[in-house]
C-alpha cells in the first residue's frame, strides 16, 4: 500500500520540489547539512501534498486514458477519502517542519511565502484543468518556495533572483510544453481547456498536431532560460573564467535542447515515447542550475543527482522500469 501512496504523490519527480527551497537557501549561504536537509524535506512533503491533490481533482479525466490506469485512484487501489486523508497529513507535515525550522533561524515571516506556495498549488489543482496557461501557478508555487528557503536564511541578492527565476522557467516549461504534450490525447477528448489545447495540440487517430505557435513557446522558454543560467559567467566576477563549467554547461545545453526538438517533432503520439523525452529532458534539466552554483560550492554539484536519481529510483522501485506508468 505504501507504493500506492508514492505512485499518489508522484515521487519519481519529487525531486525537484524538495531541492527548490534549498537551492533558495544556498543562494543565500547556508552550508550546514542539517539545515538543507528539513528544507529538503519541507520542499518534499509539500510536493506530495500538491501531486496527491491533483490526482483527486483530475480523477474524473485521468479514467477517459487506458494509459493511466495503474493511477492509484483510477486503479481503486485508494479510495478517495483515504486520498484526502493523505494530502492533508502531508501539507500538515511541511507546515510543522517549516515552524520548526523557523525556530531555528528565529524567522517566523518567510514561513508566509511557505503558505503562498501552498496556496498558489491549491489554485492549480482545482482549476488547470478548466483555463488555459493555469501551469503559471506552479511556477509561481516553485518561485515562493525557492524564496522561502533564501528569505529563511537571510537576505537574497541577485544570484538568488537567478536562481528562482531558473526554476520559474524549468516548471513552466515541465508544465507548459512537456506536461501539454503528454496529456494531449486525453486532455484533447475530455475538453480540457490547458494552453497546449488552446494552442491547437491535438491528437486524432494517433496522430499528434504540434503548431508552430505552440514550438515557438517551448523554444522561446528554453532561451530564456539558457540565457539566465551563462548570465552569472558574464555579469559576476566568482563566475568569470570558470571554463569547465561553461563547457560542461554548453554541452548539456545542446543535448537538452536536441531532447526537445525530438519531443516537439512527434508524428505519431505515443506515450511511452514522450515520456521517454520528458524523462531526458527532466535527468538534463534539472541539472544544470546546482553544476552552475559549483562556482560558489563544488558540492553543491551533488544536488544535480537528487532529481534524476529520485526519478530512476522512484521509478525502478514503483514501477520496475526507468519511466513512471502514472506520468
């Protein structure tokens, strides 16, 4: 049952929740294990939180897809009282954390940003499926809970606007493009109002229609975000001369930005196909933010591997395969 409840909070992607306010803390200069690891866990639990509630008000829609059938809730393996149950527990957990957490910096304020967050997912949940562009919402709860961990620790300076502004991106793109496409079929038959919809992603007999307006939105986001994370290379003197990283940075870039290109190009739509691009994509991705804050500590390079490992693991163990069945 305890497999159930992973599969309910999607933990193969947890990941890069949890590190979101720790990215935020680092930014700010907190080195102490400890300390990153109950913001990891505030980052975690308010994770599951937001999955498992969106799984509840999704259910509906998530039954029209053979595809997600293994889904806890459309499987019947949870019911939905126990559901709610669950995501209750795990926001009142995150809260605790953060209050005990607030305690140890003796700053109980930044705990506001915390329940933003929270409130901005709650948003998303109850409405992503009935307007278009309704993702901005979780962006903007990764955004609050990146300026959680930096307001906790002390006072953010641009390298932390760099950084919630990174992750901002990397949602938006997660959400706008990757998460449109791999909800297309279902989304498309159950009228489901999403941007990628609206702009005319569609599938008809296993056929996937990608517009261009909608290519030029996953390509323009990736610039964006590829330009703010050489910025500090530039505009920073730590960052100046920092060639390996540049050069490590540049080839990931590439590769990334050839996953979507991939990803983007799809005739037929297949699921396990898409979501073996979003999986590259995600490994990629989410990678690239912690190699270049190595600048300001080598072992911050570490934190690369918390998503993708996440990912693998929660997959492996779940599933028994690299790629989650309830994605």
């Amino acid at each position: 049952m305890i497999k159930e409840y992973l599969k309910l909070s999607r933990s193969f992607n947890a990941g890069l929740t949890a590190i979101a306010p720790v990215l935020g803390a680092l930014s700010c200069g907190e080195e102490r294990f400890f300390n990153l690891f109950l913001f990891f866990l505030i980052g975690f639990f308010g994770h599951c939180y937001g999955f498992a509630l969106n799984d509840i008000v999704d259910y509906k829609i998530d039954r029209l897809s053979d595809e997600l059938k293994d889904r806890p809730l459309v499987s019947g393996k949870i019911s939905l009282r126990n559901a709610w149950i669950f995501t209750i527990a795990m926001l009142f957990i995150s809260m605790a954390i953060a209050i005990y957490v607030a305690t140890l910096y003796s700053n109980y304020l930044s705990i506001i940003l915390l329940i933003a967050s929270a409130v901005s997912i709650t948003i998303y949940d109850f409405i992503s499926k009935r307007f278009p562009a309704m993702d901005i919402f979780v962006a903007t709860g990764i955004l609050l809970l990146i300026l959680y961990g930096a307001y906790t620790v002390g006072k953010p300076g641009e390298l932390t606007a760099i950084v919630a502004s990174l992750g901002t991106l990397q949602v938006l793109f997660m959400q706008f493009i990757a998460g449109g496409l791999k909800d297309a079929e279902h989304d498309y038959k159950g009228n489901a109002r999403t941007l990628a919809i609206k702009l005319g992603v569609r599938v008809e007999n296993k056929r996937l229609f990608v517009p261009a307006k909608f290519k030029l939105l996953a390509y323009t986001l990736q610039a964006i975000y590829l330009i703010l994370l050489f910025y500090p290379f530039y505009a920073f003197d730590e960052f100046k001369g920092r060639y390996f990283q540049i050069a490590l940075l540049s080839v990931l870039a590439l590769i990334m930005l050839y996953v979507s290109h991939r990803l983007l190009s799809m005739d037929i739509f297949v699921r396990n196909v898409a979501r073996k691009y979003i999986g590259l994509h995600y490994y990629i991705n989410f990678s690239l933010v912690p190699i270049m804050l190595t600048v300001v500590n080598p072992f911050i390079g570490l934190i690369a591997f918390i998503p993708p490992a996440a990912f693998i693991l929660s997959n492996l163990s779940l599933h028994g395969s690299l790629l989650p069945k309830t994605m």
